[in-house]
C-alpha cells in the first residue's frame, strides 16, 4: 500500500507541478504582440478509438487548426488554438473560428510561437491543480479508506 501511496503523490505533485509551470509560462503572454494571419484550415476531430464499439457515440473532440502569419518579413506557421490545449480546449473556440482573416498572438523574442488564443489558461489550470490534489488527498487517506471499506465488507460476511 505505501507503494501506491507513493505513486499517488508522486503523480499529484507532478500534476501541480505542471499547473505551476503554465501559470508561469502563462504570465509572459501578456508581452506577446499581435499580428494578423490568414487561418487556413480548422476541425473538430473525434479523440475516440475507432477499434472500439460505439465509438463515435463517445470521447471528446480535439481542435485542429492551422494558420500563417509573418514578423518581419518572415512568414510563420502555426497550429496552437490556445495554451494547455491537449488538457482542455472548448468546443466553441473552435467552431467558432473560420477560415480567413484573424489575429494570432506571437511571442516577440521567439516568433515561431503563437496562439490564436493567448491568455491564461484559468479552466485548464483549475483542473490540473483540482487533479494534483486529488491524488494526494487520496494517497494520504488511502489507508483509512481501505480500513473503512475492508472493516465494512468483513462485517457484512
């Protein structure tokens, strides 16, 4: 059990780590510039296997996009819809983008990256943080939870 226990907090402080990390990294996009771009293409696809039965009755739907800016003369491509995407990204930023004419954000010391959407990822970040500690609250409870459900199904025999 200390071993799981172990694992549980290893796993929540990492979590937290991350959530630490992109609110850092969030702070520098208040710096970033805008720039027009072009967005050439942008979907919803299903993150469902298709091995799977019923597949497309669930799983949730990944944002893909791409588009092409320039900065000094030099032209960019990019396919960041926002920050911390791969955790959570709502639907109705992609569906409702399309293609033609937007404003991306651009950090100005490294032009290569961009978002369309460039601020700070709140829902994502409670998430992450809620997770982290949910694995820790559950790794130093774990030997009470296990004494209370061992000590209820032995008196139930």
């Amino acid at each position: 059990m200390n071993k799981l226990r172990g694992i549980l907090i290893v796993i929540g402080i990492a979590i937290l780590g991350i959530a630490a990390r992109s609110y850092i990294e969030s702070m520098q996009y208040s710096s970033w510039q805008s720039t027009p771009a072009v967005l050439r293409s942008v979907s919803l696809q299903n993150a469902s296997s298709p091995t799977v039965a019923g597949a497309s009755d669930w799983g949730s739907n990944i944002g893909r996009a791409s588009y092409s800016y320039q900065v000094g003369g030099k032209e960019y491509t990019g396919t960041r819809i926002m920050p911390l995407q791969n955790v959570y990204l709502p639907r109705e930023r992609v569906v409702n983008l399309s293609k033609g004419n937007i404003t991306i954000s651009y950090d100005p010391s490294e032009p290569s990256q961009s978002f369309i959407f460039a601020v700070t990822p709140f829902s994502q970040l409670v998430m992450l943080v809620l997770a982290g500690m949910s694995a820790v609250a559950v790794a130093l409870g774990l030997p009470k939870l296990v004494a209370f459900f061992w000590g209820a199904a032995s008196e139930g025999t």
